[in-house]
C-alpha cells in the first residue's frame, strides 16, 4: 500500500491518495461531492477546518487507487473532480 499526501495550508485543502494491489477488474466509481461523512455527521464535525470531501477511485491494471480531497470551495468542485479525474491519467 502506498499513501501519498499533499496540502495547501492557505486554502486549507488536503489530498490523499491511497494506491493498492487489486486483482480485481478493472473498473471506475462515480465522483462523490459532499458535507457528510459515511456515518452520520458532517465533515466539519471530523476536520473543523472542512466543508466538503471529494472522493475519487478506480481500479486499473491491477491497482486500486482512492483519492479524496478536503476542502472549502464548493465554487471549485469542477477543479476538484479534474484534478481526482487526472489520477487515471
């Protein structure tokens, strides 16, 4: 497993990517845009300094790959799913 992390402490933002060994099929799963956590809660109830996650994964070529991103902007959600998107490039 390999996690990768980058963050901009001006904007408050943070990307973490997770790559695993997956011998699965290849495959993509929908972008996920939202204030809530995956129990009950929200975000900012986690990450104080967050509104919203971002989340990203695929699978391809024997590797499974998650991204997320914790941020501010709700404006910039179409930079934010490019920027996961890039992740299968």
């Amino acid at each position: 497993m390999v996690k990768q992390l980058w963050y901009d402490p001006g904007k408050f933002e943070v990307l973490m990517v997770t790559q695993i060994k997956d011998p699965s099929p290849d495959r993509e799963e929908q972008i996920i845009f939202t204030d809530s956590l995956e129990a009950p809660g929200k975000i900012s109830d986690i990450f104080p300094w967050a509104k919203y996650r971002c989340q990203y994964a695929f699978t391809k070529n024997g590797i499974h790959v998650q991204g997320y991103m914790l941020v501010n902007d709700e404006g910039n959600r179409d930079e934010y799913e490019r920027i996961l998107k890039s992740l299968g490039e």
